[in-house]
C-alpha cells in the first residue's frame, strides 16, 4: 500500500474529512448549548378558565432545563397533560427564543361516578368543580354513550321545559334519570325513543303540576305507570291498626283463644295504596 500514492491519498482526504467533521460537530455542540440561545420566553396560548399562572411557572421551572434548541418538547407536553382540567397539550419553538404552549382544557358537561368529570366528547377526566352539573352514572367505558343518551333526552325534554339532573346506565343497558322537578322516570333498554315520546304526550295532561308524583314507569307497551312517594299517602295510610281484647260470654266453657286475653284483629288494609309494581295506572285510553 505504501508504494501506491493514490492510495495514501484517499486514505489522507477520508482522514482529513473526518476531522473536519469531528470539528464542526463539536463547534455546533458548543455552539447549541451555549448561553447564546436561551428561552427568552414561553407563550401560553388558549381559552383557559382553570389554568393558572403559578402553574405555568412552576414547570417553567422545574421542568424546562436547556435552552431553545436544547429543550425536551416531550417531557415538557407531558407536564402540562399532568394538570387537571388539560385535556391537550401542543409545543412549538418560534425563533427568536420564544415557546409557544396551545392548551385545551376539558369542558365539563356532567359528573360521573362519585369524584370524577365527563366532558362534552364524552371523555372521563379527574378534576374538581364548584358548578351545579348534573350526574351521570354507567359502566366503565360507557361515558360517551350516557352523553349522547343526555344530549338526545334534553332535545325532548325542552319542549316541556324540563332537564335530567341525572342520568344513569345500568349493566344491563336501561335508563334512569330524575328531571329538574323531582320526577323520576324509568325509561328501559327498548324502545326508548317510543317511550319517551308517550311521556311528553301525556305530561301536560296527567303529569304536569302535581309534585306528588315520585315515579313514572314507561316500560309498558300500553300505558305508564305512577308511584306516589310515601310522603305523599295519605295519613289513615300509615296508620298502624288498634289491638282490642277479645270479649268472653259468662259461663261458657272457656274455648281455646277466648280466655279474655287480647287477640290481635287482622291488620287493616290502608285507605290507599301505591301501584303495584307492573300494572299502568295511566294508558293510552285513559287519557
């Protein structure tokens, strides 16, 4: 190899190349990480009702390390997700030395379950709110079925001007909710837009005004059926029958069960009673 120059000469120019090569990546190391380009500032950018300012600054500074070319963007959008109420988290650089941070925050529609939040696309999230929202319960993944389900329930609902305060799923797929007046209507797993139109065809009717309805049942073909609270009985209802003593003719042989003693008398059927369960009070021809 030593007696052929072109060779030795390729072997120079790979050499020397690599040098250089060597150089300008430890000149744009130095220069990437040098004071030169710091973070001069970091832009917040999004309709922001819950995130606050001390928030921001305390990842700015525990968080951000390095300078515009350097930061992680990763690491960075992670800690913002980290905070309650975001939903999505978006970085870009902007030259020179500014960090532009675009947050969505969840808008919460309904509570779900006992500590958390259901948003308006029907997403689950942990927060903390002082609004009056109304509470949604169903199986875990059925968030955004129950708000659908809302949505659909409230276009029927407004027409009488009422609204579910609560809303819930049950395993097997039926619906409850209880209005804005106290009402609560159990509405099933079938059929659920034919029976919530029978409920607004008869509200004004057999419904409306009378706020000693606790229960309305639409799962009927035929009709409805209504169950009164207990509060709403009438008092002879819940009277507890009066035990009196048994009376016993003088000089007849004493008989089992009449030695003057008190006997209980059968308890007296209440004046008024509840439904019972499966059997509409209200049908189609009745009203």
């Amino acid at each position: 190899m030593w007696d052929k120059p072109q060779v030795l000469n390729a072997l120079a120019n790979l050499l020397y190349g690599l040098f250089a090569a060597a150089v300008l990546y430890s000149g744009v190391y130095l220069l990437v990480n040098s004071r030169a380009f710091p973070l001069r500032q970091i832009k917040v950018e999004g309709q922001l009702s819950h995130i606050s300012r001390d928030q921001v600054h305390y990842i700015s500074k525990n968080v951000m390390q390095g300078n515009f070319f350097t930061l992680d963007i990763d690491e960075t959008r992670h800690a913002f997700e980290k905070l309650p109420w975001v939903r999505q988290v978006s970085i870009r650089r902007r030259w020179p030395g500014v960090l532009v941070v675009s947050i969505e925050e969840h808008q919460a529609l309904a509570r779900w379950g006992e500590a958390s939040l259901v948003n308006t696309r029907g997403e689950v999230f942990e927060a903390n709110s002082e609004d009056e929202l109304p509470q949604f319960n169903g199986p875990e993944g059925s968030s955004q079925d129950v708000v659908a389900a809302y949505r659909k329930f409230s276009s029927v609902l407004g027409s009488k001007h009422l609204q579910a305060v609560k809303l819930e799923l049950s395993p097997r797929r039926a619906w409850r909710m209880q209005l804005s007046n106290g009402m609560q209507v159990l509405v099933g797993r079938d059929d659920v837009d034919d029976r919530l139109k029978r409920f607004i065809g008869i509200y004004d009717r057999a419904l409306a005004g009378r706020n000693t309805i606790g229960v309305v049942d639409l799962r009927y073909s035929n009709g409805v059926a209504i169950r009164l609270p207990a509060s709403a009985l009438p008092a002879d209802a819940e009277a507890k029958p009066v035990n009196k003593p048994a009376a016993s003719k003088p000089g007849n042989g004493s008989k089992p069960g009449s030695t003057g003693q008190a006997v209980p008398n059968k308890p007296a059927k209440p004046a008024a009673q509840t439904t019972r369960p499966g059997r509409p009070v209200i049908n189609r021809q009745q009203v």
